[in-house]
C-alpha cells in the first residue's frame, strides 16, 4: 500500500520504510496497466511511428507510390536553395509580426476592461469573445473573403462610401497577407482574452487597493502592476500565439489560396502544396522538420526574451 | 454600489468599447446570415443593402440541399464528432484518473510522453500519418477520420488536473475497503464525481472535432464522406462560378450545432478552455 498515493497504512516500523519491489507495485497496479493499453498503442502507432518516419521520408525522394530514393541530406540541401522557401519562411514571420504584438496587447486590454468592477456581467462579454474562436475557419475564411473582396464586397463598398479608395485586400501582394492578419485577429482575440482574463484574476485584489491607496490612475494601476504580474501569461500567450499562427494553414487555403505569387502563402502550407498538390513526400517531409526546428527556435527564442526582461 | 451604478464617463467609455467589441464578433455571423439569403448582385456592389431583395424565402437552402449532399455532409460531421468525443472523453478518464491516483511504475515515463505529445504539433506528422492511413487502407473511411483524434493527450492532462483536485483519497479507500473492484470504483465513484470536468471535456472535443480541416482535407477525396468543413471549401472552390448565397446558406446550416452547443453550455465550455490552456506551464 505505500506506494499507491491512495491513504497509506502507516508502515509497520516508524523511521525505516519498507519499499515494496517494483514487481510488487506493478502486481498491485496491474488494473492501471490495462487502462493505459490503449493510449500506449495509441501513441505509438499514431504518434511516435508517423513521427520517426517523417524523419526518415526527409532522406528520400519520394512520390509516395514508387521507390523511395534515398538522397542523404540532398532534401535540405535543396530547401536551402530554394526561393519559395525563403519567401514562404518569410510570410511565416511577416505574419507573426503583424498578428502576434497587435493580439497579446488587445487581449490583454479587453481583458483588463472586461476584469474591471465597473463591469457587472463579464460571462456575456467573455462568451461573445469566444464565439469567433469556436466557429470553424473555413466558414470564417469563406464570410471573410466575400467581405474583403475588392469590387464591390462590403468593406470596400463602405470605405468608398465614406471617401477612401477601395483596398485590393486579397488581390495585392502587400495586402493579402494584412487580409490574412485582420482574419486571424478576429478569429482569436477573443480566446487570448479568456486566457489572460483567467490570469487577472489571480492577481490578489490587496495589491490594487494598495495603488488605489497610493492614488495611482487606471493606467499607471496597468502597467506598473497589471502588466508585471501578468508577465507568465503574457509570455504563455505570445507562445501560443506563435505556435497557433505557424501551424495555421487553412485560412490561407480558403482565403487566399496562398495568393497572389505565393504572397500569402505560410512556410506551413508550401509544406502541404508539395506534399498533397506537388506529391514531393520526401521534399516535404524535410520541410515539415524544419518547421518544427522553427517552432521551437521561436519559442525558445520568447522564453529568453522574456528571462531578459526578468533580469 | 451607488459609484458602480452611477454613470462615470470613464463607465461609459469603457462599457461602449465592450460593446464595439460584441459588434465586431458578431457582425460577420449576421452578415452570413442575411448573405445566405441573397444574390451575387446583391451580396458584390458597391451599394449595399441590409436585408435581401426578395425577402427570407428559403430557396438558397432548397437550391443547396438540392444540388449537394449537404445533409449527408452534416451527418458524417455528426458521426465523426460524436465517435471522436465519446472516445477522448473514455480514454481521458481512463489515463487522467490512473496518473492523479496511482503510483505504478512507468508513470514518470507517461507523464513526459503526454507532455511531449501535448507540444509536437501535429503537422510535423501529417506527410506520414497520411503515409501510414493510406497504407492502412483507412482513407475514405470513417475510421480514417477518428482515429487519429481517438486519444487526445489534452484530455488526458485535463481530467488528471481535475481529478488531483477533485478526488479525495478517502472516497476511494473506502470505497477499496468495502471491497469494490477497481473498476467498479471508477464507474461508480470517481465518473460522477468527475462528471462535470467531464462534460465540459465533451463539449470542447465536439466542437474542435467538428471544426477540424486539415486532416479531414487529405483524409478523404470521397465527397460522399466529406465532413461539413470539407464540403463548404469545395462549395467556395474559387476556380468554379461560386454561388455565395449557396455557400454562405452551407455556412449558416454548418455552424448551428456549434452554436447550440455553445449557447446551452457556454460558462461550461470557456472554463474547459482556461482549464485546459495548461495552469502548469
């Protein structure tokens, strides 16, 4: 019984614990080892062994139906060589510049509002926040592409009526990466706010009635406490966010389809276009562990950031 | 109270950004709402109108399920969503209440295997898992579309947390003292108790389940299978001559269940996702 967590009998002589064998607490939690079963099967066949071939799929060339052709390294020799991927790589972080900053900062804010006494019925506020972030992309996309587009779709209808010239929101190389942006905007802010409204409220209430105290205004009250005391969800937040944002592909597809000239096009979805349009599996599949190398690198690069601002 | 009812400019600034905030989430759902009822010339011009020329007449939603096997679309979404919360909802419970109470070993093992699973996106494995369906013959098939999803390491790590917290110790001693199986505790004990974690964990997993694009795109090439996500992106296919207010009619019939999932339990689903947005990290 000492080794289950479940009320533990004292042990027979005080000071001196008898530890049961290993094969002992296996015996007693053989009914743990069948409920698990599943899940360890689950995740080697679907997790681990897809995993370790899309390591290995990297080193060929291959069609997915005829021989694979073992190329060594040649697939990120070729990546490196390659102008789309370049372009691509660079959408991925024209993109994060543009969403990441705008979103932590306008989550953070809306959830200081909705977080503020003077607001009585935050759950209706936070549900109308999270409505955009549980309705799927592709009708997200599919509403958004007729908004933005340029003749004649509602923005520009209304731009022209107020007497600014038309945008070519998803028609312009420069603007269909913003389009892509203001979707993803609405799309998520709302769950950020949750998160970061999650957050606020851990902030012990003695530590803004000290600044009130004080005599500190509202945005003083934010930055010289909100702001620190959030430090940990913000820098969650802004990892997340990154991560959402590098994985994102279907908004792209349906908005865009990537265009114009592969201008909207994440590094994410070159990878899908030359796994599923090009049927270049090794070449993608190389492209897919670069990727995941640069989902790491930039949450890795955010948690220094941030122990930097810490110091 | 007196200040909080009182209006302060500072009130008012602030409840009316709250509310411009309500408009901008909500104006594109109202505007598909009246598209799906309206012609290309009406939905692209330059002068716009609020409601729709011939009225709420519902021939869109006719010429739709007319013209495309949207219901059956909705259906396969359906199946799917259900199978695939039934299983990560069993199997969270299963894994989540076997690592908050039980000391085997293996378990350190586990935990770092989840946490693991929790951060490699599941686009790293997408060539492969494709790969690996295909040879299984699971492409085009309903278990194609679940597996992948069965086992969810998020439900997994959620129910644990729940379970630390909720669980006492005692309540299963006890029930171990009278003899129960341990089994029998979990189905009879520690489920109800855990229900509304449980519930919330459902809700979550229906509706990501039933918004889910990418794997269903490669999955299947049979339109007969394609869930509603799938359908709605080959309605709105851009090389074909789009009928909007077809497209933006399969976009109102596709987000009601997510919709009245959401406005029966909302409280329920944003504590999931605070819950589960990883208190740990």
């Amino acid at each position: 019984m000492a080794t289950t967590s479940v009320g533990d009998p004292p042990t027979p002589r005080p000071g001196r614990a008898v530890q049961p064998s290993t094969w002992q607490r296996m015996k007693r939690n053989r009914h743990v080892y069948l409920w698990i079963a599943p899940w360890a099967i689950f995740f080697l066949v679907i997790d681990l062994y897809p995993t370790l071939s899309g390591f290995r799929y990297s080193l060929f060339e291959w069609d997915g139906f005829s021989d694979m052709s073992w190329v060594g390294l040649g697939n990120y020799q070729r990546i490196l060589d390659d102008a789309l991927f370049w372009k691509t790589t660079g959408n991925t972080l024209v993109l994060l510049v543009l969403i990441v900053p705008l979103r932590t900062l306008l989550a953070l804010v809306l959830a200081a509002m909705i977080n503020s006494a003077l607001v009585k019925r935050k759950q209706f506020f936070t549900a109308f926040l999270m409505l955009p972030n549980l309705t799927a992309i592709v009708v997200v996309a599919i509403v958004f592409q007729i908004l933005l587009t340029t003749n004649g779709g509602l923005v520009n209808a209304a731009l022209q009526a107020l007497g600014f010239d038309g945008v070519p929101w998803l028609d312009s190389t420069n603007w269909s990466k913003v389009s892509l942006a203001v979707l993803n905007l609405w799309k998520a802010t709302g769950y950020f706010t949750l998160l970061m409204l999650a957050g606020l409220q851990q902030i012990p209430k003695s530590v803004y009635e000290a600044a009130a105290i004080d005599g500190a205004g509202p945005v003083r009250t934010f930055l010289s406490i909100t702001v620190p005391q959030m430090r940990n969800v913000i820098l969650f937040v802004v990892v997340v966010s990154t991560i959402f944002m590098v994985q994102n592909i279907a908004d792209a597809l349906v908005l865009t389809q990537g265009g114009p000239q592969y201008s909207s096009t994440p590094l994410m979805y070159y990878m899908f276009i030359n796994a599923f349009e090009s049927f270049d599996l090794g070449y993608a599949a190389a492209l897919s562990v670069v990727l995941f190398g640069l989902m790491v690198l930039l949450s890795g690069a955010t948690f220094a950031v941030n122990r930097k601002v810490g110091e | 109270m007196q200040a909080l009812r009182r209006l302060t400019p500072a009130k008012v600034l602030l409840l009316a950004s709250l509310w411009l905030v309500v408009l901008v989430s909500v104006a594109p759902f109202v505007y598909m709402i009246l598209g799906s009822f309206k012609e290309n010339y009406e939905l692209l011009t330059n002068s716009p109108e609020l409601l729709p020329r011939d009225g709420f007449g519902l021939r869109k939603y006719a010429d739709l399920i007319e013209s495309w096997p949207i219901l059956r679309n909705m259906l396969n979404s359906l199946v799917v969503s259900l199978a695939t919360t039934v299983s990560v909802t069993f199997f969270s419970l299963l894994v989540g209440y076997s690592l908050a109470k039980f000391d085997f070993p293996g378990k350190g093992i586990v935990m770092v295997i989840i946490i693991a699973t929790l951060m490699v996106p599941f686009e790293v494995r997408l060539v492969p898992q494709y790969v690996l369906f295909r040879d299984l013959g699971l492409l085009n098939s309903y278990v194609g579309l679940v597996l992948p999803s069965a086992i969810s390491a998020f439900g997994i790590f959620l129910v644990r947390q729940f379970a630390q917290e909720s669980i006492p110790d005692e309540l299963i001693e006890a029930a171990r003292l009278e003899g129960a199986s341990e089994f029998r505790i979990l189905r009879s004990i520690v489920a109800p108790v855990m229900s509304p974690a449980l519930i919330s964990l459902a809700l979550l997993t229906f509706i990501t389940s039933w918004n889910d694009f990418l794997w269903p795109l490669i999955a299947v090439t049979d339109s007969d299978l394609f869930t509603v996500s799938i359908a709605l992106k080959s309605l709105a296919d851009p090389t074909t001559q789009v009928d909007y207010g077809r497209v933006l009619a399969a976009a109102v019939i596709s987000v009601i269940p997510v919709l009245v999932v959401f406005g029966l339990f909302n409280r329920k689903i944003t504590e999931a996702v605070i819950a589960g947005s990883g208190r740990e990290s």
